[in-house]
C-alpha cells in the first residue's frame, strides 16, 4: 500500500512537473515580450505561487502540492486575461459621416455566395457626402475596382483594428492625389496600393473622401468595415460604437423541416407552401399557424425564415445569434460575428440557398451540413441534428436575437412519427446521378462531360441532366446539368461538344454559355479537337457560341472644343464574351479612364497630365475576351 502511495505521490509530482512547465512556456510564449502589462501579470503569478507555497518542480514534493499549484495557475490565467482584454479593449469609434446612422445592410446579412461584411449606412440617396476618419491612424491600402468594393479605403489603427470605406465616389486632397499616381504608374484604373504607416495618416474626423455609388453598389451609399488588422477578420461594427436606433426584435416568417438520412422522413407542407407558416403572439413571440401538423420519423434539421431591422429603417437584415432547444436542452447554436473571407462562400451552406435565390427567402440553416468550414457554431454534439422519438411529443424551443440585443422565440411541437404515420406520406423518388460531397465526381452524356472534385458539394446531391434543343445563335444543344439553386463551393469542370461545322479560323472565337433568363452569360472557355472546355462555379443550362463581334467604343460627349469642359465620356460593352481591356491614349501618352461597368461607360476627368491647352489626339482601343478589337479616334482643342 505505501508502494501505490509513494507511486500515486510521484505521478502527481510528474503531472504538476509538466503542467508548471507547460503554464510557463505558454505565457512566455504566447504574452511576456508582447506588452509590458503582460510581463507584470507574470510577476504577480510567479508572486502567487510563492505566496501559495508552490515551488519549482526540482523542490521537495508536498502532498498539497496539486492543489496549492491549481490555485496559482488559476491565479496566473486570471492576470494573463486580464492583462490581455486591458491591452486589446474595443476602440469607440465615431461615426464616419455627419448624418443620422441609417442601415440599408447589416454585418453578417445574408447574400449570394456571401455574407455581408459590414453595414450599409444610407446616404439620404446622395453622392458626395463627406467621409471621415472614425479614429487616427493611417491610409494603409486603396483599391481601386468597377466591380466590390468600387473605390474603397483601408485606414490601420494604433489599436489593432482596420476600418474599411467602400463604395466611395472620390478620395480628397493627398489622398488623391496618391491615388492618381498610383493609377499612371500601373497604366490602369484598377489599383491595389498598399501604403507604410508614415505616408498617408490622418485623424479622428478628418474627411479623406465622398460617399459614391461605386463597384457592385446598387445605389449610393457608404460601406464601412471594422477588421481585426492581424488576420482582416471582419467584425460586426455595431460592438465598435456604430448604434444606430434598434428596439425592433427580429421578425420570424416560417419554418422549414429536412430529413436527415435515407430512412427519416418529415411531414410534408401545406398545398403549394415551401415552409410551415408562422402566427405573432406579439412582438417576439411566435407560434406556428394553427393547424400546422409537425411530425417527423427519424432524424431531421430545421430552417428559419428570419430577418431584422432597425427603429429608423425598414431595410430587412441579418441577425446575430440564434439557439434550437429541444425538451430544454440546447442541440444548436451558431453566433455570426466574426468573418474569415477565406471562407466566405460558406455562407451557402448556412442558409437555404435555394430559397434564397428561387424564392428570396432567408432561411436560416439551423443544423450544419457535412462540407461546411465556418467556425461560427455551438459545441453541441448534435450540431443540429434532431432525433425524435416514434410517439413522443417534443417541445421545441427556438430564439434569436440581434445585434442590439432584441429576442425573438418561435416555439412548437414537433411530434415522432411512428413508422406507420410516416408510410402513409406522400413520397416521391429523387431523381438524378448521386453526387458524394467528399468524393470527385463525373457525369457524362452525349455531347457533355462534367466533373466536380471533392468537396465542391456540401452535402451528397442528386444531379438531373437534361438536353433541351439548341437556343438561337447556339452551336450546340442546350445542356442542363441541376439547376442554379444549387451551390457550389469550387468550381467543376465542363466539355461541350461543337455540333456544327466552324470554320478552324473561328476557333479561338468559341466559347461556352450559360443561359440564364433566356440571355447568355459567357463562361469563357478553350477549343481542341472538337470540344470546348471551361471552368464553371454554376450548375444551369450549357451550351457552346461564337463570338466575332467586336466591342462598341464611341463618343458620348466628346466635342472639338473641350475648352473649360471638365471630362469626356466614352460608351464601351460586348454582346457576349465581355470586354477584356481598354486603352485610351492622348497625343500618345496613356490617361487614366474610369469604367462603370453597368453604365457601359468610360470617364476621364482632365488632370494635370492631360489638361494642356492646345490641339490634342485622343485614340482609344478595346478588346474583348476572344480577342475581338474596336477603336476610335478624336481630334479636339483645349
């Protein structure tokens, strides 16, 4: 017996030996050359552990060694976080503009292939208002795009944080004037700067921009960003003093249920519903509508419909955390505050995405699917999943709140079927070849070949092929591999064979379409041996064209006497395969234009390299991606 304790007293010995190593490398490590209040924290735990009569682990073995060794770790971790959240508290940033904060989009919204990374503050439907600086720092990036962001800016804090400034119409001053240099240095509109800390800094309310209507915008607005500078997670604004007026809670429209396995089976919906309908108690408060009969067999998942808005705008946003209870006990959560943009396109496997983009619904997954990569889940085991139980009722509980802290809860009963109930639905066999999400996989038919590698699924899928006669102008047959509302996380690969005769000269002029709402969207593609091949992220309806037109390049407003005029505008677009470049060259020197894709419009505003006085040539030249040119050329005087 005296063996088994001297034993137990050494493995105890050897246990604290390697955990008093571990806390001390792991401070050192991780805290102590990082901040100086850090390094103190050390002081006070190797302080605590003397007071607590803890010595290092060469030192004679007491019997309350475990215990007095806990309490100082205990001890040290508290200071160690302490010291930390002191180091890293959230900065309270001001508002970027001199107007009420009105949100048109909020962080975390959902969106096609996306998630929404910050809020949309409205503009009052108006370009130009000033953007300010929310608290000092330093321009450390301009991007410069037709397409995202448009003109945005990327300003680093001392406080560790990044804020980002998108959809801008134009930059001021300095700012400016960077910007500009930059664009004559790459010969191109579309820049990616990034600055050292010295060179552009600003401070707390100093205007460096105008809001705009730049990029993919759809009207004016600013979009404003908060990021964790170190890895450029993006983080909800409404944590960084962005409170615009909230005390409306979350609005809950319908509910949606998913057999999980091959032999669960869910109760089916009302005649031509695509979800279980809700009734408000209140506010808050939500209940299925009567009459709603929800059972299940098996195991299953759930969806909500659900989105939020704000006291001072009706804009329909996201929400920020949401729990599934059943029978009092938590199987789901998921708190979107934070996002990777690695993983942005993850977003389709939280939501429903074909409901989304068949029935502009925002169902809300409330189970995690098989190839799903975002870390904004619960640690519940059942992730989700929900196993019910042949004749039982459960009760089910689920609450979601926003960004402001408003509650909304639909509650229900979710009965287990037996397996006689469940028979006695309707059923009908899925069609289509079996795609295995973690598994590559291959279809092919007459005339076309189409692989997708693993994990571009996110969950197993049953693919439809069909072939529907050729559209106009096509040089094939119209290929429809499932349908647009399914997502892809990468993208597969396509061969569709050329039917008609080309001309070999016309070759390098192929290229693969996909036709959605009847127009063709290109996709691009190469030619060999009688097939073209292209890379697609969309499933949809497939077919091959030829693109020999050139692109349209013409004068909007252009005239012989530019005298006192500030710019000119040129019109540019391609029928088909889409413009690839453009130049614009004035008395054979390169300036800068600026494309606003869905204008079809190029603009040059004259700047100090092309507002000489005098007789000038401007010669201007596109090129669409199969290799089609146009120019254009104009004499004018200044």
């Amino acid at each position: 017996m005296q063996n088994a304790r001297i034993s137990g007293d050494a493995e105890a010995q050897r246990r604290g030996e390697i955990s008093w190593r571990l806390a001390v490398a792991v401070a050192v490590g991780r805290h102590s050359f990082k901040r100086k209040n850090h390094c103190i924290s050390l002081r006070l735990c190797a302080s605590a552990s003397n007071q607590s009569g803890l010595k290092s682990p060469s030192s004679t073995h007491k019997p309350n060694y475990e215990v007095n060794h806990l309490k100082s770790l205990a001890f040290c971790a508290l200071n160690l976080v302490t010291a930390v959240a002191f180091s890293q508290e959230k900065p309270n940033f001001i508002h970027p503009m001199d107007l009420p904060l009105e949100v048109a989009g909020n962080f975390m919204e959902l969106r096609s292939n996306h998630f929404h990374s910050g809020l949309d503050m409205k503009t009052g439907g108006r370009i130009g208002q000033p953007v300010k600086a929310v608290a000092d720092g330093w321009i450390s990036r301009i991007k410069i795009s037709p397409w995202g962001y448009g003109k945005a800016v990327y300003i680093d804090h001392p406080s560790g944080y990044t804020t980002v400034y998108g959809h801008l119409d134009h930059l001021k001053g300095a700012f400016a004037e960077a910007t500009l240099e930059a664009q004559y240095k790459a010969r191109d509109f579309s820049i990616d700067k990034e600055f050292a800390r010295g060179e552009l800094p600003v401070t707390q309310g100093e205007v460096f921009a105008y809001s705009g209507n730049t990029g993919g915008s759809s009207g004016p607005h600013l979009h404003f960003e908060v990021r964790r500078t170190s890895d450029q997670h993006a983080l909800d604004p409404q944590a960084y003093g962005m409170n615009p007026p909230d005390n409306v809670p979350p609005s809950i429209f319908g509910l949606r249920t998913y057999a999980l396995g091959d032999s669960s089976r869910c109760s089916p919906y009302g005649t031509g519903a695509v979800g279980f309908p809700v009734t408000a108690l209140n506010d808050s408060t939500y209940m299925l509508k009567a009459g709603s009969n929800l059972s299940a067999y098996g195991t299953l998942g759930l969806a909500l419909n659900i989105t939020d808005s704000y006291s001072n705008s009706r804009n329909r946003c996201g929400v920020r955390y949401i729990t599934v209870s059943v029978d009092g006990a938590q199987v789901y959560s998921a708190h979107l505050d934070d996002i990777d943009f690695a993983k942005q396109r993850y977003c389709n496997a939280y939501m429903d995405f074909g409901m989304y983009t068949g029935n502009s619904m925002k169902y809300n997954r409330l189970y995690k699917l098989p190839n799903n990569g975002l870390r904004i889940y619960g640690n519940e085991m059942a992730q989700g999943r929900i196993t019910v139980e042949p004749g039982k009722d459960h009760a089910v509980q689920i609450v979601a709140t926003d960004a402001a802290g408003n509650r909304s809860k639909l509650t229900f009963v979710l009965h287990g079927a037996t397996a006689e109930e469940a028979a006695a639905w309707p059923s009908t066999p899925e069609p289509g070849q079996l795609f295995r999400y973690n598994e590559a996989n291959l279809l092919v038919q007459d005339g076309v070949r189409f692989s997708l590698p693993a994990a571009a699924l996110y969950d197993d899928e049953r693919i439809r092929y069909a072939v529907l006669p050729k559209p106009k102008d096509a040089l094939a047959p119209l290929h429809r591999i499932q349908d647009a509302n399914t997502p892809l996380q990468v993208s597969g690969e396509i061969d569709v064979a050329v039917q008609d005769n080309v001309d070999d000269k016309l070759n390098s002029k192929l290229l693969i379409v996909r036709i959605v709402k009847g127009k063709p969207v290109a996709e691009g593609g190469s030619y060999a041996n009688g097939v073209v091949t292209a890379k697609v992220r969309n499933f949809g309806d497939f077919t091959v064209m030829v693109d020999t037109l050139p692109p349209t390049l013409y004068n909007v407003d252009l005239k012989t006497n530019m005298t006192g005029r500030k710019g000119f505008k040129l019109k540019i677009g391609d029928g088909l395969s889409g413009i690839a470049s453009w130049e614009v060259k004035l008395d054979g020197k390169w300036i800068m234009m600026e494309y606003d894709p869905g204008a079809s419009i190029l603009e040059h505003t004259f700047d100090k390299y092309s507002s000489a006085p005098g007789k000038h040539q401007l010669e201007a030249s596109a090129v669409d991606e199969r290799g089609n040119k146009s120019a254009f050329s104009f004499e004018f005087t200044r």
